[in-house]
C-alpha cells in the first residue's frame, strides 16, 4: 500500500494541545529531517514520544543499541529513555512525531492510561504491522489531522478521544508485532554498540576503558579505536554523557537533595560529578534544575 494512500500529511504542519508540563498534552509534528538533523549523543524527554517514518529507512537509537526502522514503523519511547534518530544521507526523511502526556489516574477508570503506555516500556518498542492493521492506525491519526484546524469547542476532546483510540488499537494489537531488527552492521561496529548497551545498563557502576576491555575480550587500543570511530565519542566521554543523561532525568523529575544523585548515577563524588556536568552541559546542577524544573509535576 502507497504511503501517499495511507497517511495523510503536509510538511511543516504542527498541532498542539496544552503544555508539556500538563497532566494532557499534545503536539503532533508533520514535518522532515535530514542528516544534518542528526544529533551526536541520544536525548530524553520528560513526556511520551512517538516517532513514525515515512521514509524507506533510517536507524533509531535506544538506551545505546541501533534498531533499523523503515517506512510506517511505529517507535514509542517513554519519559526519560536515552534515544536519537540518525537520519540518512540525501533526501530528508518525512516522519511523524507525537509527543503527549496522560494523567496516571482519573476518576472512574482503575489503571486503563496507565496500561496503554506500558507497551512503550518494552525491550524493543518499536511496532511494524500489516498492511490491513496499518489502515486502521493511520485512519485514527489521519481523523486527528482533518480535526486539527477546526475551531469547534470539542475540537481538543475529540482529537484526545481519537488519539486515545488509536492507543488502545496499538495495546490490543501488540501481539501482531511483526518487527525484527535488520540493522546491518560489521563485526567491529555490533562490538561498539556491545559495548554501549552495556554502558548505558550499567552507568551506575565502575566503568572503565581497560575494565570494558576485558568484560568484551578485545584490547584496550582496539576498543578505544573503534568506539571512538563509531559513535564519535571516545570510551571515557561516552560513559560520562550517559550518566549525565540520567542525573538531568533526576534533577528535573524529583526533589533528592542534588549531593544524593551523583552516587547513583555512577560519579565517585559530588565534586566530580559538578565538574564533569558543568563540561558537558555548560552550567550547574542546580542552575540545571532551577531552569528546567519550574512548574514540573514532583515525583518524591
């Protein structure tokens, strides 16, 4: 079935509903990206995401492992989750983005939202269903996009009611996941991103170039070599910026005292861990937070 048949779509064209701090939030992003998009280390956000392609493929990172996506693959991250796309060289890719928040609990219902998003917490949450399955998907996003420019007073209920719709086709499909991970790599490159699965599984440990090394059997001047070549970080850099990434998920969605979250997050003491955050992200932990914490829901 033709894209062009199946998902209706306008390049540049963005819906939002609320902010993202709301307990409801929406922001549907029409638009595309090419290469010079792609960003050097993976990111999060405080919100759900989902990214569908439009075009024939790109690579999507999660938590450090590559997952080859192609056209109408559904990607789901949730809050907090390292991820970046890398986008292909030429033409740029078109792609969907959705980003939303949904309350945990509301009156009257026991757990259903919190059942939904579930599906994006799933080792490899990534979707590619048949052709008749993606009919039914796209209707629901294509309902959202014909509703988008009215000015009715339903208009956000019933692109919520739409969008909740389509959640719930998603859960009660999930078994009809026919993905597998094509992604095309050489011995040395699957070695390096061994290497950065493990990484990001284990930032809250002793990590080190030799101590790596060693877990993967290969030398320190190999490993050094290649990772350096593949994700253009080196071994050293790579492990800080991971641990970064999950002290800033930390600064931003809880009140531990800012002394209590190097330890878990892999730093030898409180003092490394602000010099090295100030290194790559250019400003304290608590600047950090201060700025990125106002009106934020707290999870104690």
């Amino acid at each position: 079935m033709l894209i062009q048949n199946l998902v209706q779509y306008q390049d540049a064209y963005r819906v939002s509903i609320n902010h993202e701090n709301d307990p409801f939030f929406y922001h549907f992003d029409y638009d595309a990206r090419s290469a010079d998009f792609n960003m050097r280390f993976q990111h999060f956000h405080t919100f759900y995401e989902l990214c569908i392609f439009l075009c024939p493929s790109a690579v999507h990172f999660v938590e450090g492992v590559p997952y080859d996506v192609q056209a109408l693959d559904i990607v789901g991250i949730s809050p907090n989750r390292l991820h970046k796309t890398q986008y292909p060289e030429g033409r740029p890719c078109k792609r969907i983005i959705i980003q939303f928040n949904l309350p945990a609990h509301v009156t009257g219902l026991s757990n259903e939202y919190e059942q939904l998003v579930k599906i994006f917490e799933r080792d490899v949450p990534i979707f590619r269903f048949g052709s008749e399955l993606q009919k039914r998907l796209f209707g629901k996003l294509n309902d959202i996009y014909q509703l988008a420019p009215k000015t009715d007073p339903m208009r956000n209920l019933v692109i919520h009611q739409k969008f909740i719709e389509f959640l719930i086709l998603l859960f009660l499909n999930q078994d009809a996941n026919i993905y597998s991970n094509g992604a095309e790599m050489s011995i040395s490159e699957s070695k390096v991103y061994s290497v950065a699965s493990y990484i990001h599984a284990h930032y809250q440990d002793d990590l080190s170039l030799e101590g790596l090394a060693q877990q993967f059997g290969i030398s320190t001047s190999y490993l050094s070599h290649r990772f350096k070549a593949v994700t253009g970080f080196s071994v050293t850099d790579y492990v800080q910026m991971t641990r970064i990434r999950n002290a800033q998920a930390l600064l931003i969605n809880t009140n531990i005292p800012i002394t209590e979250i190097s330890e878990p997050c892999g730093f030898n003491c409180f003092s490394q861990f602000n010099r090295v955050f100030r290194k790559h992200i250019g400003m304290s932990p608590s600047t950090y937070r201060k700025k990125h914490q106002a009106q934020r829901p707290i999870i104690v």
